[in-house]
C-alpha cells in the first residue's frame, strides 16, 4: 500500500514549505500567529535582516513567501494551527509590559495598578483559588476490592508495628560448624 497521491494544491503547498529557508518561515509563523505585531519584529526574531520578509511576502519574485503565509494564515482561521502557544507568547510579553509599568512608570495610579495585576496573576497572592476537582464513580466490585485492599493493609501493618516501632533485631550467632568450614557453607 503506497501514499495516497498529492493533490496539486498539497503538492503547490509543499513546494511553498520546502522552498523556503527555515528562519524565513519561522518569521512567517511569528508573523501569522501574532506573536509579533509586524513583519519587521519577526524578521528580527528570527535572526533575519529585519526587512527580509516585508520584501519577501511583497515580492512578485518570491511567490512561495506569499503563499505560505496565506496558508498559514488559513490554518489559523479554520483552527488547524493551535493559538494557544502564540497567546502564551503574548501573555508573557504582556505581563513584562505590566512589570516594566510598575516599576518605572512616572504616575503612581498606573505602578498601583500595574501592581495589583501582576499580585492576582500569583497563585499566593491572587483574589481567586482556582480549585480543581473530579468526580469518581465506584462500582460495587471496585469498592469490595478497596475494602478487602484496606483491610489486608491495616492487618499487615498490625503485625509488623513493631518493626515500624523498634525497627529489626540483629541477632549473631555462632555456629561452630561455620567457623570451622571457613567459608561459611556447609
């Protein structure tokens, strides 16, 4: 059983993919995504002359640029591609701004408010306990089992409470038989 065949416009979107350089298309995705508000920052992030791909998704030479942030662009539409990492990019950079907003800001209304955001995003300090829970549903089998578990549990503990309590004994004996053999067998 072989690959299925490629239709024109996977095969088109391939070449896209394939003819561009990896930075190139790491500035793309950054680009698409909207983990940097323009073409120039994702250039720069990716290592690249910052105007590279502003000439590149613009240039009638460079058709396979184009195509490929159009297709990603697509993606990210019809939800093929995860924004979820991308947020977590623009959350990072937002709580930076937030922090460089209370530290160095001229107007103490905006350092207290920039404060109090960045105290109700920590776990210790935040207004609300996000609290996490489950439901479980036992069977009648899986509780006798649990039970029966507890049980032999609670009855091997008792009698060994006091190892627990006193821990082992060492006992040495002397075997003659032992002593005179030298190694210890018989």
């Amino acid at each position: 059983m072989g690959a299925p065949a490629l239709t024109l416009e996977e095969v088109k979107s391939q070449d896209a993919y394939l003819g561009v350089s990896p930075r190139v298309r790491l500035a793309c995705k950054l680009y698409a995504t909207g983990a940097v508000k323009t073409k120039k920052e994702a250039s720069t992030v990716a290592g690249l002359h910052p105007m590279t791909l502003t000439v590149l998704s613009n240039s009638k030479q460079n058709p396979k640029v184009r195509m490929l942030l159009q297709e990603l662009e697509a993606k990210l539409e019809s939800g093929t591609i995860q924004t979820s990492h991308a947020l977590q990019i623009l959350a990072r950079r937002a709580v930076m701004k937030i922090a460089g907003l209370m530290e160095h800001s001229d107007r103490q209304d905006i350092q207290l408010k920039a404060a109090v955001e960045l105290a109700d995003r920590s776990p210790e300090t935040q207004k609300t306990q996000n609290i996490n829970s489950m439901q479980l549903s036992l069977g009648s089998d899986d509780a006798r089992e649990i039970a029966r578990a507890l049980v032999e549990s609670a009855a091997a503990r008792d009698k060994f409470e006091h190892i627990a309590k006193d821990g082992l004994v060492e006992v040495n004996i002397d075997i003659p038989q032992l002593k005179e053999s030298g190694n210890g067998q018989r």
